[in-house]
C-alpha cells in the first residue's frame, strides 16, 4: 500500500493518500479527508488502464466542491425533511443546509472530516478509517463510533464495510458518494452509458426531493431499468418525477432481503466494454446522474466536470426514513452494532 500526502484543511489538519493495488493492475485510492475515493483505475476491453472516478489531484478541489466527489457521507446520507426527527418522543432539529432540508449530514457531516486510517495487513489490499462523533454533532444524539473498511480484492471489486456504535439511540445512513464514469472521468457525459437495477419499485418525491411516502412500481415509467437501458434513452421524457429531480436523482428499493448481500445494479459502458456491478447489503439505492454539475469544477484530467459527467450508485436506507414509520427503520440503539458491506465490482 502506498501512501503520500495529499493536503491540508483549513484547520490545518493534514490528510492522506492511501493506493491499493490488486495483482491486476486495478487501483483504489482514498483520502483521509472525508473518507473518498479519490480515483479508480480499471482496464477496459482492450486492457487500457483509465479512471473511473470524478476527483482531483490534492485535497483543494475537495475543500471547494459542493457536490460531494467520492466521499463517505453521514450521519444520514440523503435527506431528512425540514432538518427534524422525533426519537424517543424528543424532537431533534438538525443543521440545514438543503433549503429547508438536511442533506448528508448536515453543514459538516462525515465528508468534510479528516479520518484516522490505518493498513489491515492480512489479506488482500484494505485500509481501515473511523472517525467519531460526539453527542450533539450537527443536532444528532448518540456519540457515534464509525469504521469504514475499503478492500481491493484480486477479482477487481472495491468492497466497503461500514460498522458504527452509539452510546444513545441515534439515526444512522451511511454511504459512499462516488461519481463514476465508465469512459473515464473528464470523457464527456454518461447518458449513454447502459444502466440495470434491479428494483421494481422507487420511491417518488416532492418539489423539495423528500420521498412522499409511496412506493411506486417502476413499470410503465421513465424509471423502469429492469432491462438495460441507456440511462439517457428517457431522461428527457415529460414526467413529473424526472422534471422534479431535473433527471434521476431518485431512490430505488432494491429487491431481495435487506441485510442479505446482492445485485442492486449493473452499468456498462458500450464503448469502452467497462462494467460496474454494485450489490449491497442495504434496502435501497439512490441513481443520481449528475444533473447539478455545472463545469466549474476541474478534475484530474484537467476537464470540467459537465453536467451529467458522472453517476452515482448511492447504497442506502431510504431518505427521510426517520419521519417515514412506512419505510425501513435506520434508527440504531445504544449497545447495538450497525453492519452494512456494499460491493463495486469492475469487468468488462
């Protein structure tokens, strides 16, 4: 494993590289500075090496991107309506930061923290990361203890283990907010990559992103990818969903047991011959395709990151689960031991 220096916060707090590397060729590397995946190196049909992953080359594009490039997100990744939860009969305010709403955990969730990390020697290529919150961090309750664990195995899956306890009931979702394009990052946009999920249902939302409730079956709707679709074949349909997220920034209930791990996705990039295989242990999956990127972030390729240059594969409860008794439950108890593994397998 290798590992370098990659910046420094405005704190003055120092970050790390870490680099994986399978017998492959395939390469991972994460920062300590919010836990992201800051590149993937995959081959493509022809054995030609490119990255995969939206990123920048130090720790400065990640102190200035608002979008959330590559990084672990919590307390609750997505988000929670008018930045309040009721717990135990305690209402919780939490920082908003999404209008009226709170979004991936507040004004500083997860992302924007440094993270203690160190090499897990046996077995294949794995860096460990935990960080703790402290009772009250961003209007949470618990003090949270959180472990991340990243692990290059030789079949060319990048696999993420997330771990966490508290020491007072707390909500909890956590996720990884990678944007991948297939093509290689800076190649242009992702609509013709050809997109598979398995999920029968969605959950469809308001004009502020909040779930509604429902779960809506995905047949006969621009959100039906039980066949492979390229993901900009009805991007542009008129639907109501679609012109709330300005496209797909929508979540998916992935079929089969939650808890159990399996196929929640599958994308291929037709060109290239790049796949992307996500399973998860979790009961949904958020497709965002990029739809608020806006070109004013430059990433490693010395290209702006367009709209829709990247997708993300969002593994996670429900947003707004905790006002949601409908949906499935992320409330996590003191002396209990929240478990969740998410899988990115890499073929062509």
């Amino acid at each position: 494993m290798l590992k370098r220096y990659f910046g420094r916060t405005a704190a003055g707090e120092a970050a790390d590289l870490y680099t994986l590397a399978n017998a492959c060729g395939v390469e991972a590397s994460i920062t300590t500075y919010g836990g992201a995946l800051v590149s993937l190196k995959a081959p493509d049909r022809a054995g030609r090496f490119a990255d995969v992953v939206l990123g920048f080359h130090d720790i400065d594009g990640y102190l200035n991107a608002e979008f959330y490039p590559g990084a672990l997100v919590g307390r609750y990744a997505n988000r929670i309506a008018k930045g309040r939860f009721a717990l135990n009969g305690v209402e919780y305010k939490l920082a908003c930061n999404n209008g009226e709403n709170s979004l991936h955990g507040g004004i500083k969730g997860f992302d924007k923290a440094v993270w203690s990390a160190c090499e897990i020697a046996d077995g294949d290529p794995a860096l460990e990361l935990t960080h703790f919150s402290p009772d009250g961090d961003e209007g949470y309750p618990g003090a949270l203890s959180v472990r991340v664990a990243y692990t290059l195995n030789q079949n060319s899956e990048l696999r993420i283990d997330y771990s966490a306890t508290t020491d007072k009931d707390t909500v909890l979702n956590l996720t990884n907010h990678a944007y991948f394009n297939l093509a290689g990052e800076g190649s242009g946009d992702i609509l013709g990559h050809v997109a598979q999920l398995n999920a029968d249902r969605f959950t469809p939302v308001d004009s502020g992103l909040i779930p509604t409730g429902e779960s809506r079956p995905v047949e006969g709707t621009p959100f039906d990818f039980r066949r492979p679709t390229p993901i900009g074949a009805r991007v542009n349909e008129r639907d109501e969903q679609l012109e709330l997220g300005h496209g797909y920034d929508h979540n998916f209930v992935v079929n089969g047991r939650a808890g159990t791990l399996r196929k929640a996705a599958r994308v291929v990039d037709p060109k290239s011959g790049r796949v992307l295989d996500a399973l998860t242990t979790e009961p949904g999956i958020q497709l965002y395709i990029g739809n608020f990127l806006d070109g004013l972030s430059v990433g490693k390729s010395a290209r702006p990151y367009g709209r829709r240059s990247g997708f993300c594969l969002e593994t996670q409860h429900f947003p707004d689960s905790p006002n949601r008794p409908e949906f499935p439950s992320t409330v996590l108890r003191a002396g209990e031991k929240f478990e969740s593994t998410t899988v990115f397998r890499f073929s062509v």
